[in-house]
C-alpha cells in the first residue's frame, strides 16, 4: 500500500514537467514574435529569452528532484 502511494506521488510530482515544457515553448514562441515585430533587438531579446528558459528549467529540475526524493529516499 505504502510502495503504491509513492508511485502515486511521485507521478503527480513529474505533472510539473509538462507545465514547463508548456512554459519553454511560450518563451521561444514570445521570442519568435518580438523579433519578427522588431529586429533591432534580437540580441537583448536572445537574453531574456534564454533567462526565461533558464527560470522555466530550474523549477522542472526542482519538480523532478522532488519526484526522485519521494520514489527513492522515502522509504
């Protein structure tokens, strides 16, 4: 019973992972359209697209380690 409710959790716990591909696909898409709107910035736009990649990894990273916390290290 215990081992089942850990799977359980654990796979609400990955839920997150597709919320932050969701989110990278908006970062990239925003960046294709304020280029195309003005190409002047493409570069100081590169930027905050990658921070914005960057930020949307990071809480993937922190959902997939909770899912390892709770499939491995509780027992």
């Amino acid at each position: 019973m215990l081992e089942g409710a850990k799977l359980i959790g654990a796979g609400a716990a990955t839920i997150a992972l597709a919320g932050a591909a969701v989110g990278i696909g908006n970062v990239f898409s925003s960046l294709i359209h304020s280029v195309a709107r003005n190409p002047s910035l493409a570069k100081q736009s590169f930027g905050y697209a990658i921070l914005g990649f960057a930020l949307t990894e990071a809480i993937a990273s922190f959902a997939l380690m909770m899912a390892f916390s709770i499939s491995f290290v509780f027992q």
